[in-house]
C-alpha cells in the first residue's frame, strides 16, 4: 500500500541506518550538489544565492512526524506532481503554504533574513547552521581570491629574515619594507604575493639547492597570481589614489626587481644564435620597469613625504630624476665618452641618433650614480636608474638590433658587472659584454676593447668603484678630469 506523501515501503529508511550530516528532506539540487540544505521553503539558501530552481522530494512520514505535523498535512499528489515538474525560477518563487501569495525579489536577495519567518513553527528548535554551511560553495568574494599561503609560502617569509644579505635594493630596510608588505597583506595582497616570489627566486639562486626547479616555480605561480590581483584591484582605483600609493609603488619596484633578475638568469642559457632573443628579452624588461615610473609619477609627491622618503630620498641624493623627459647631469664620468664618439661618426639617421645619445646620457649618468651613491645600495640603484629611465624609441631602435644600439647595451653590461656582488646579477655582466662582443665580430672590436677587458678582470673596481687605467686614458685623450 502507497504510503501518505507518495511514498512506498520499500523507500522507507532503514532501522539501522548510520548518521550522516547531510539533510534528510533537503532540495533536489543540495542532493545533487552533496551539499547540506536548510530545508528552507519554497527555496533553500543555497538555491536562493546561487539562484537556481529550488525543488522538494515528496516528503516522507518520518519527517512529517519530526516536524510535529501529522500526514494530513503533506502535500496532495497533484500539488506534489507540479512542484515536481516545474522547476522554472518563476514556479518556485511561490510560497506552499498559499499560493496566492508570490515571493518577492528581496526575500531571494536576502534569505537569512526572511530564514526565521519561511521555517514552520515547531516544539523543538531548529539546529544551527555550521560555519561551512553559513558560506555555500556558490559565495565567492567579489574584490579579490581568497587568500591562499601554504607551508611552503611561511617558509619563504622565514627565509626572508634569516637573510643577511641585501634582499631588496636597499640593505638595511628589508625589514622595513617586510613589514608593510604584511600590513597590506589584507587590502592589497599581490605586495605580499610578489615579496614572497622575490624570496623564493633568491633561495632558489643563493641556496645552492639541489633542485631548483620547485623553487622556481612557486616564484612563478606567486608573480603570477600578484599581477593578476594587482591588475584587478588597480582597474577600481584612480592612479593618483594616496591611500594606495604605497603598496602600488613597492609592488612595481618589487616586480621589477624580480623580471630583471628573471631576465639575467635566461640570457645565460641562451646561444649565439640566439641573439635576437637575448636582446628581445631585455627589451621586454626595460618596457616592464618603465611601468614603475607610470605608477609613481601621480603621486610622487604624496610618496616622497610618506613613510618611503629614507628610500627615496637616496636617489635624490644622486640625482634621479623620476619625470619624463628629465636628463641628468654628468658629473665628470667619461665610462660612455666612446660612445658619444661612435655616435658622431656614424652614419644613422638624426632620429636613430638621437635615442642613442640619449640612452648614452642615461647610461652615463647611471655610472655617476653608481660612484656617489653609498657602496651597500649603489648596484641595484645604478642598475635600475637605467633601465627605468631609457626611453622607448632607443629600445625600438635595440630590437632592430641596430649595432650602435647594440653597443650600448654592452657598456649596460660593465654596469651590471660593477654590481656583479648583489645577488640578483652576478656574472650576468660579463655574459652580456662577451655574448654581443662574439655577436658583433672583429669590426667592433675597438668600442668593445673596454668592456671585455674590464669583464674580463683586468683591474678590480670594487674599492674605488673606477677603473683607474680607463679614467687615466680618457683624461689623456680629452683633456679632462674628474674633480
């Protein structure tokens, strides 16, 4: 004989059936779903939120009788047939308790709210929901991906103070720069995403690991996931936003830190044949490090009297000059003079020599920085002044793979060589002087004859940070000296 509410014997539950936490009378799709169900009617919280057609079985006698209900009060085989076969959104925004009455867009919006009104009254309370079941599996945040730091990413963050050595640009201030990393960790989390990433590609280059391949890819998936919640949170914010500015800054100079040191460690792989691809890859890496120069220039005013000014006012000492166009002036260096000279005698085009001699500019002024700046912090400034500040119309004329151009980058070179002791550069100097010199052949060779033999050992400038027999031979030939 068919049971009351449609159903038969046979689908009566067993007498030993073990306990589970899944809802014995919930909906159709939290049954589907494997998820628990308020049992909330006409739609559950789960179906409301995620704003599916919510749908009830045929309820059972043993539910009925916990409910305090008696049979009678089950629904009729027709109104159970509809419910059944209807699962249009508009079907079951109908209350069953009278269907004169439609359910209106606020109760879908807001259903813990109306929870408390829909459940019937009972004798006995209605079990509290649990904290997973208070946050379906449809609820996503919708300003950013929930925060995910394994084991592995603490470890990082350990190794980042253990350090001794200069872990960002400026020594003496990791901890600094650490600690607001982890201040905007909550409303800005691609800082901590790329200071973590930066971590693991030094413990993958300073450690010595045996392999360093799972290293390097954690350094990858965590640039990655920074730059794709830094590119969502930024497109809500104005540029010259001040309550930002901070880990906007520090994220673009950490990222540009960690694709040049990305840069240098491929060029090192790379073949003679594959020169084009050496010189595309700095090109794309200057093109990268211009972009911290469009974050700051809208607010470096706000920035250079915030808690950054010890950072920042360090290049100021040397001179560096963050608005476009700027040029600086040469202290008495003469590492570049030969390249002015090459410029003069060539036969390029006035607009090929102009971004040339402009980039010899910036290249030169570099060098000075490098020399006034105080020994812990003068690599990676020097290095990166360059690299900020050259404009685009010498890199377009560099991917050509002009030689003239090509040449300039290998005095970048002796640069990055000079600053071979922080860990991001290390011989990468001296591979990139060699790589265009064996590119370029023997007629080059005599604009090439300083930065070979300066890679190649031939004087150490690590004390004076000057290589004493160029600067005498460049005084002898022009004339001058350095005050």
């Amino acid at each position: 004989m068919p049971q009351p509410g449609g159903t038969s014997p046979q689908q009566q539950p067993k007498a030993h059936r073990r306990s589970h936490r899944k809802s014995r009378n919930g909906c159709v799709e939290c049954k589907r779903r494997h998820i628990r169900c308020d049992e909330r009617r006409p739609a559950c919280a789960n179906c409301a939120i995620a704003e599916r057609a919510c749908v009830f079985p045929p309820v059972k006698d043993r539910s009925l009788r916990r409910e305090g209900l008696s049979p009678s009060h089950s629904p009729s085989g027709a109104e159970t047939h509809a419910r059944t076969d209807d699962r249009s959104p508009s079907a079951t925004a109908w209350n069953s308790s009278d269907a004169r009455t439609p359910r209106t867009p606020s109760d879908t919006a807001l259903p813990q709210l109306s929870r408390t009104q829909s459940h019937p009254t009972t004798s006995e309370p209605s079990p509290l929901p649990s904290f997973g079941e208070s946050f379906p599996q449809s609820y996503e945040p919708s300003w950013s991906d929930p925060p995910l730091f394994t084991a592995d990413h603490l470890s990082l963050l350990y190794h980042i103070t253990l350090t001794r050595d200069s872990f960002f640009m400026t020594p003496g201030q990791d901890t600094d720069i650490l600690e607001m990393a982890l201040r905007f960790a909550s409303s800005h989390p691609y800082f901590i995403d790329e200071v973590l990433a930066l971590a693991a590609l030094h413990k993958a280059t300073t450690t010595s690991p045996s392999d360093p391949a799972p290293l390097l890819h954690v350094a990858t998936e965590l640039q990655t996931r920074a730059i794709a919640r830094f590119t969502r949170i930024s497109s809500t914010l104005p540029p010259d936003d001040m309550a930002s500015s901070i880990p906007r800054f520090l994220f673009a100079a950490t990222l540009s830190l960690h694709d040049l040191a990305d840069t240098l460690s491929s060029v090192r792989a790379l073949h003679h044949s594959q020169f084009h691809v050496f010189v595309n890859r700095f090109v794309d890496c200057f093109r990268i490090h211009h972009g911290v120069r469009a974050i700051i220039r809208p607010t470096w005013q706000h920035l250079v009297a915030s808690e950054l000014e010890p950072l920042l006012t360090l290049t100021h000492k040397a001179r560096m000059d963050v608005e476009p166009g700027a040029r600086g002036e040469s202290k008495g260096g003469h590492e570049c003079r030969p390249l002015h000279d090459l410029l003069d005698s060539s036969d390029l085009g006035p607009a090929t020599v102009t971004a040339c001699r402009e980039a010899v500019d910036r290249l030169q002024w570099a060098f000075d920085m490098y020399r006034d700046l105080p020994t812990p912090v003068a690599g990676p400034h020097a290095a990166s002044a360059f690299s900020v500040t050259v404009s685009t119309d010498y890199l377009d004329v560099l991917r050509r793979l002009q030689p003239e151009a090509v040449v300039v980058l290998a005095y970048y070179g002796v640069l990055l060589h000079r600053c071979r002791h922080f860990w991001i550069f290390g011989d990468a100097g001296a591979f990139v002087v060699r790589a265009i010199a064996q590119h370029l052949g023997a007629y080059w060779q005599g604009v090439m004859a300083w930065p070979l033999s300066t890679v190649e050992g031939a004087a150490d400038e690590e004390a004076g940070r000057t290589d004493g027999r160029m600067n005498g031979i460049l005084d002898s030939r022009y004339g001058t000296a350095k005050t």
